[in-house]
C-alpha cells in the first residue's frame, strides 16, 4: 500500500495517478488519501512505520513537517528543505522531493526542452516555484531569474539556484527563453490573491515567438496565461505534466519498476477539464 497525505487531501489526484500505474504494471497495490490534519505529521508517520506502508506522497501542508520527520532526506529534499515523496527502504523512511525533477522531464517530454544552457525565468517564489528555480539550475541552465510579487522571497528562491541566479522584473521576460508561470494566479475557482481573482499575473504582451511558456497550475488545463502565450505564438506546456511526471517518479522510487507514464498521462487527462 501507498498513499497521499494532505489537508485537504479528498480532491488529490495522486492516487488516481498512483492506481492507474499499478494497473499498468500488473501490481496488486493500491493508493489511498489519508486526511492529516497540519501538525500531526509525525503520528503519520508513526502509522506509516506500523502498517508497513511502502511509500507516501506529501502535499499541503505537510511537506515542511515531512522533512523533520523522515529519518534521512536525499540531497534535493535536504537542500530545499521540504519532502513530496517519502519511500520506505530497510524499516527507513526517506525523504525526496520530485517537483522540480517532475518538471523539467514535463519540459523535455511535452516541448524537447533541455534546460542546460538556456536562459529561464520564474515567476513565483512559493514551495512549487523553488523546486523548480533548484532543478533548473541543477539541469544546467545558464540564468534563472526569479520575479516575484514579494521582493524577500525572490531572493530566497534566487539564491537556490547558486550563480545562476538573480531577482529580476517583468522587465525580464522578453528576453527569457523559458518562461516559468508558478504563482497560484490563474487556478480556476480559487482566489488567493486577495485582489479580486486576477487571472495572469504579468502583461502576457511580454511573451513572443520563440519562447517556451510553462504554467504550473493544471486546473483548468490550458489557464489564460497559456492561452495568451499561444496567441502571441509561444510554445506552452501546461501543469499537468509536472504532477504527473512527479507522481512517476514517487512510483519509481516505491516499486523499483519504469513508471507506466502513458497510462498515467492518459487517467490525469481523464480527470481534468481542458478549459
Ligand atoms: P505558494 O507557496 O503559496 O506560493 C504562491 C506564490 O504565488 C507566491 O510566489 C506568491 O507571491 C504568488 N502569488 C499569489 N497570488 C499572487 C498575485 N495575485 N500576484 C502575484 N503573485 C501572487 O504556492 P505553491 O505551492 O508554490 O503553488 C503555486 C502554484 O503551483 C499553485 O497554483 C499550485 O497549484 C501549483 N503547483 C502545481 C504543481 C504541479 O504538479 N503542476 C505542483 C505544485 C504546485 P508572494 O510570495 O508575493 O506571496
């Protein structure tokens, strides 16, 4: 057995992702959601240790908690300081974070995007934003500029990208190659902005031609961020790919087997709404 942890956790689709792996590797297991209220991490665990339970996705808000409560972390957990992913190995629990290594194979798998080399910039600085600033510049890329709303997180998020990061402005975007989408503006149904439910955070008149636009937000699949971007004629790869491509490798690193990514791909697409 495997799981999520989350508060809220009922509209998760991690195990909707997880089963549809099973079924495609021809595993007798399954994945369920266990609702954690923030703060009790530590007895999750302790019910993880007793039941034997092999593997467990971490989403809000426990992902800070789960990095002090695993026994050991893998560098990228360690370095960013929180966990998504938590494998049981030897009666261990091991912490891993695989947003940001979900991301950059959503990038290479939906546009044959490498970041190395290339110049990338972020909007954003929340927990999914960092994972994504870290893995860019451990891909190799040559710059990864960081804007964000909140001049003191921007850093924060920069300087996880060692030298080749900086803070940077919407005045940056033109000149990006990769542009990364990874505020919450723009998530269809919910308003955490406190502005009114803004639904682009920068002038997509700023995107052209020759650009690759990511948005992390999946729902809905095509936000009005891509849909801008296309207009203006930029590639663009939606959030999907990163939730899957995360979810795949937590079922890589619980079953030791090649995650059926096709058949997951084909289950998260069944769940979500194109528009
Ligand atoms: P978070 O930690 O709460 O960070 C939110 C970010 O959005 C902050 O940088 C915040 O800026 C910014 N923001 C919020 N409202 C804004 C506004 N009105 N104008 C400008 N900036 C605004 O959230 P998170 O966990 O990083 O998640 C961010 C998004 O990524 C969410 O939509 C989430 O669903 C999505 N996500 C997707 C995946 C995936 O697999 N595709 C995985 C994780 C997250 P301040 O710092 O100034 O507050």
């Amino acid at each position: 057995m495997v799981g999520v942890i989350g508060d809220p956790v009922r509209y998760s689709l991690s195990p909707l992702l997880h089963n549809a792996a099973f079924d495609a590797l021809g595993l007798d297991w399954v994945s369920v959601a266990f609702p954690v209220p923030a703060g009790a991490v530590t007895d999750a665990l302790a019910g993880m240790r007793a039941f034997g339970i092999v593997g467990l996705s971490v989403t809000m808000p426990h992902k800070h908690d789960a990095a002090l409560g695993v026994d050991e972390c893998t560098d990228v957990a360690a370095r960013l300081g929180v966990v998504n992913c938590i494998t049981r190995k030897a009666g261990r629990l091991v912490g891993d974070s695989t947003d940001g290594a979900g991301f950059v194979e959503s990038l290479r798998r939906g546009a044959g995007f490498d970041p190395a080399g290339r110049k990338c910039l972020v909007v954003g600085a929340g927990g999914a934003a960092r994972a994504v600033v870290m893995a860019l510049a451990d891909g190799g890329a040559d710059e990864v500029v960081v804007v964000n709303r909140t001049g003191v997180r921007a850093a924060e998020a920069a300087a996880l990208a060692g030298g080749a990061g900086r803070v940077g402005s919407t005045a940056d975007i033109s000149g990006a190659e990769l542009v990364v989408q990874a505020t919450s503006v723009g998530m269809a149904g919910i308003d955490r902005s406190g502005d009114g439910g803004i639904s682009v955070p920068f002038d997509p008149a700023l995107l052209h031609a020759g650009q690759l636009v990511a948005d992390l937000v999946y729902h809905p699949a095509v936000t009005p961020l891509l849909a801008a971007a296309e207009a203006a004629g930029a590639q663009t790869v939606g959030g999907l790919g990163m939730l899957v491509h995360q979810a795949a490798l937590a079922v890589e690193r619980w079953t030791q087997q090649t995650a059926p990514v096709d058949a997951m791909w084909a289950a998260a697409k069944r769940s979500t709404p194109t528009g």
